[in-house]
C-alpha cells in the first residue's frame, strides 16, 4: 500500500518551521560570485533581520556547515552532504552519468541532466568536453529555466496552467537581443516544444551558445528530467542539431528509460 504524499504547506501552516526555512535561505545567499559574504550581505540577499541572519550563521557554524574569519563567513564542504543526500537518493545521476560521457564522447561535445526547480533547472550529471559558457556548469549549478533548451523541456512537461504561473512569477531578463521574455510569447514556444519533444535554444542564454534538449521519461513514460547537448554556434547549424545531435540525445534518453522507476 502507498503512502500519500504530503500536501505542500503554507508559510501560515502551524506545521512550517520558519526557523529552518530562514538558514535554507541563508544557505542560498551563497554561490558563484559570493563564496565570502558579511553578514550584512546576507541579510540583504535574504531580506532578513541581521539578528535573525546571526542566528541562523552561529547554528550553521555549530553544525560545521559555515565558517567564519573575522569579517567573512563562507561555506565548509559539510554543506556538500545536503547534496549529496540526494544525488545518493535517486537512482537518476548514477544511472544517466555514464549515458552522457558515450554520449559526449561520441559527439565530441558538452552533454547535461538537469532537473527543474521552481523558476531555475538543476544540473543533476554533466559531462563537459569543452567550456562552452563564460560561466562554468556542474552538478548542482543553476539557470533560468525560461531561457534554457533543458527549462522548456521541462516547462513543457507541465499543464499549461502550471507553466504559465510558473513563468509569470520567475524573474526574466534580456540576457542576450535574443532572449524571449514575453509570457505569451514564451507560452507559444513551449507549446511547440510540447509537440516537437525537443526544445532548441539559439544564443537566448548566451551569445555564441546554442542548445538541443530532449525530455528523459522513466518506465512508466513519465517526463523526470531533461538532457541536453550545447555547442557553440559556430561549430553546428541549428539544421546541424536537428539532423545530426537530435537522434544521439533521443536514443541516449530511450536507453536510461528502463533504469528510472
């Protein structure tokens, strides 16, 4: 017999923990670009109280997750446990990690697994050939997922009532002359990833990036996750992904199937 899954609660709910919710934000104040904060960055990146923000940083420091040098506080590897709680969790990293390295071996470029998170993908398994982003990505790392070809895959798996709300509450901006931020607009390209079942970014993330997604379906035909391959845009055509990488990233996706329950 199943166990129900518990419905999500509300910040109102007597059962939501607010204390725990603020040192999972303090937690998340943390990340490329600020590895050392104050403590006043960080109730600014959280919108905290700097007494609250104390708090939450002196109990962290205590479970060994943060360390402090005087002025700065940073994260310790601890913190990795929290992910890797998950990654050791599921069977999808251990079981699309080796599928992306033939995969990337066999193209000779760039392959990724991402999860979505709210407004943002996850990157859950990676395999890189090559930087193809001025920003470097790994498991664990984010983007927008309104201008990622893995984010439309993963928006598309949604009802479109679902999608629509998520888009309108994420925040969306003109990374590159490319990028589609309009709602509608983005609905429309959703809807035409949802019948093509792949989605193609061209330099709306960033100049001189383009991307093939394709959704990844479990046993039972269910859309878990996305993957994807990324070029630069001089290496292949938009043709070029379509004709050559599409079939490599659907047969990859086809064959992990059976291992995701």
């Amino acid at each position: 017999m199943n166990t129900p899954t518990p419905a999500p609660i509300s910040p109102d709910d007597p059962s939501y923990i607010s204390a725990l919710a603020r040192g999972l934000a303090v937690i998340r104040s943390f990340g490329a670009g600020r590895e050392k904060l104050t403590l006043a960055d960080i109730a600014r990146a959280t919108d905290l109280p700097r007494a609250t923000v104390r708090r939450s940083l002196l109990t962290l420091q205590a479970l060994g997750y943060v360390a402090n040098d005087g002025k700065h506080f940073m994260l310790t590897p601890g913190v990795l446990s929290l992910g890797y709680a998950y990654l050791s969790s599921t069977p999808l990293p251990r079981a699309i990690q080796p599928t992306l390295e033939a995969m990337s071996e066999k193209t000779n470029e760039s392959s990724s697994c991402a999860i979505l998170d709210g407004g943002e993908i996850v990157y859950v398994a990676r395999a890189a050939t090559r930087r193809i982003m001025s920003v470097g990505l790994s498991t664990g790392s984010r983007l927008p997922a309104y201008c990622s070809s893995l984010g439309r895959v993963l928006l598309a798996a949604l009802p479109e009532a679902e999608g629509r709300r998520l888009l309108m509450a994420m925040k969306r901006e003109k990374l590159t002359p490319q990028t589609i931020i309009d709602v509608d607009a983005l609905m429309k390209v959703i809807a035409q990833v949802r019948a093509d079942d792949y989605a193609i970014v061209d330099e709306e993330l960033e100049i001189g990036l383009r991307s093939i997604a394709v959704p990844v379906r479990n046993a039972a035909g269910q859309i878990v996750a996305a993957m994807n391959i990324g070029v630069q845009t001089g290496r292949i055509s938009r043709e070029g992904l379509i004709k050559d990488i599409l079939p490599v990233l659907r047969g990859a996706a086809e064959s992990v199937a059976p291992a995701l329950i």
